[in-house]
C-alpha cells in the first residue's frame, strides 16, 4: 500500500495529461496511471496516439503529429512533478474515502480521482484497418476532413454520427458515397432529407466494406452487396467510418453512475460524478464533442474541481 495521495488520475490523453499539468502546478503531486501500451482501449496517450497530422490544435500552426503532441502534454506535466505509471488499472473502490485504486497486486490510495480513461471509435475488424488510421482512413470527420480537398472519399454507416460526417465532407470532398448495410439510413429525418438532397452525396444502399486496400496509403475499398453478395472494388482517396464510438467505462460500471448510452455521467457544467471527491473528464464523459482541445478544457476543468473540493475538505 502507496501513501494516500492527494489525487489519482486513470488514463493520459488530453484529458488526463492537462488535468496532471495543472493539479502538479497546484501542489497536489498527481499520480497518472496513464494506462498500457499493448492496449488499444487503453493505451498511454490516448487516441493521438494513432493520428498523424493535427492541424487544429491551437499553438501549432504548421499541424503537429499526434504522438508528439501527446508527448509534449506528458513533458510538461512531468516537469511540474507528476508521476507516472504505465499499467492498466483492474479495478476500483469509491465506496469509501481515502479511495482505493488496484494495478494488479498494487493498491494505491488517493483522496481525490480524476477519471479521463477516454472512449474508443467502433471499428469494422478489417485487415489494414489499424495500418491505415492516418494514412487515408480517419474516424473524426471535423478532424481530418481538411485533408481530403476535391478527393473522393466514403463514410460507413447510417446513423445520424454517420449522415452529419457526410453532409461535412462535402465541404471538402469532391464526392462522397455513404456506404450503409441496409436499404434505409437509421438517421433522423431531417438528417435523411439533407444527404439525400445533397448533390455531392450519393448513397450505396445494401452495402457494406469487405475489405480495405492500401500500403503504405489507402487507394480503395472493396464493397459486398449484402442481398446479392456481389462485390466491386471503390476507388476512393480516404475513408470515414463513422459506426459509433464506446467510452472506456467498463471499469467503472457499478461504481459511478453511466448515462444510457455508456457515457459517465457528470453534473451539468462541471467535472463531478455522484461520488464527491471523483471526477470525470475528456472523452469518457463527453459523447458530443470529442476533440483534443475540449478533452484538455475538461480536464482542466476536473483539475481545478478536484483542488477546490479538497480545500473545501480541508478547512
């Protein structure tokens, strides 16, 4: 058993590294347990981790790469006195205070807990599908669309996610095919109404992708007809899939409260969970936004939740 410590915080992306900065800047010797990497749920970094190019986070005017952004959080959070632990936390107990955080056989104990274990985008379980993230294949529309100007590019999927990263590309895009299983999109009405007018939009209706192909960058796709099963190669330059996203909250089920799509839920326009003294912030709480830079504003935002509920504890 650890010394009891003033805050824990589960999980390094955005969220979590700027919640370390600024709890570290406050004196309150944050321990990050920032995950491993062996897993993609929960590997160090978060999901920059994956992406090449960012261009639109604030401070970078020449775009910056992921992993090295990434790194810079971890450099500046470390040069203020946050310390680090690369494993994955098995479980957890908020029943009580001080709370108890588990790595395996190793406990460790902290007065406050910052959660910012992030969430992770639904993928089709293709070969190349992994290779390819950053190299043609992207799962943020509003992140990478910028990427694709005058190219042809699909989205999979049906949803209303799937239909508004559509009508957003053809910003960019010269065209855009919505690539969906079924003969009828699942998106609201409105959402319908908009691709299906949109002239830069076609549907592929009753398809789905079987394959993806590409070496060093994607080049196309291959399509299956899910009536007929016929398929046909898609020469396209980029590819959106766009099938839904899952929060990391498994850990935590049972412990805090989840909204009904998985999501921790928090008090509105703050960092608090139901439990005082643990908070949430980035990805794992946020299924609207999900970017890095609404990550980092939550985390500080847990941060400075997290320090003024410890005063308050205290005086």
């Amino acid at each position: 058993m650890k010394d009891i410590r003033d805050v824990i915080i589960i999980g390094s992306g955005p969220a979590g590294l700027t919640a370390a900065i600024y709890t570290a800047r406050a004196n309150m010797s944050p321990l990050v347990i920032e995950g491993e990497p062996s897993s993609t749920s929960d590997q160090p970094g978060g999901q920059l981790m994956l992406t090449t190019d960012v261009e639109n986070f604030p401070g970078f005017p020449d775009g910056i790469m992921g992993p090295e952004l990434m790194s810079n959080f971890r450099a500046q959070a470390s040069r203020f006195g946050a310390e680090f632990v690369t494993a994955k936390v098995t479980d957890v107990d908020f029943s009580e205070r001080p709370f108890t955080i588990n790595v395996g056989d190793t406990s460790y104990q902290a007065k406050t807990a910052i959660i910012s274990t992030g969430a992770q985008s639904l993928m089709l379980g293709l070969p190349n599908e992994e290779r390819l993230i950053g190299h043609g294949l992207s799962t943020c529309a509003t992140c990478d669309g910028f990427f694709f100007r005058d190219q042809e590019i699909a989205v999979v999927g049906g949803g209303d996610s799937a239909v508004e990263e559509a009508t957003f590309l053809t910003r960019f895009a010269s065209k855009v095919y919505l690539v969906h299983r079924r003969d009828e999109l699942r998106a609201s009405k409105i959402m319908c109404e908009r691709a299906l007018e949109n002239p830069k939009i076609e549907i592929l209706w009753n398809s789905q992708v079987v394959e993806i192909q590409g070496d060093e960058k994607l080049s196309g796709v291959v399509l299956q007809d899910t009536v007929t099963e016929d398929t046909r190669v898609l020469d396209i330059d980029g590819l959106f899939i766009a099938i839904g996203h899952r929060p990391n909250t498994d850990l935590f089920k049972g412990h805090l409260r989840l909204k009904d799509n998985g999501y921790l839920e928090t008090q509105p326009n703050t960092s608090y969970t139901e439990v005082p003294g643990v908070f949430a912030c980035g990805d794992v709480q946020d299924d609207y936004y999900r970017q890095a830079i609404t990550a980092a504003g939550s985390g500080c935002m847990a941060a400075i939740d997290a320090e003024r509920w410890l005063e308050d504890q205290n005086s």
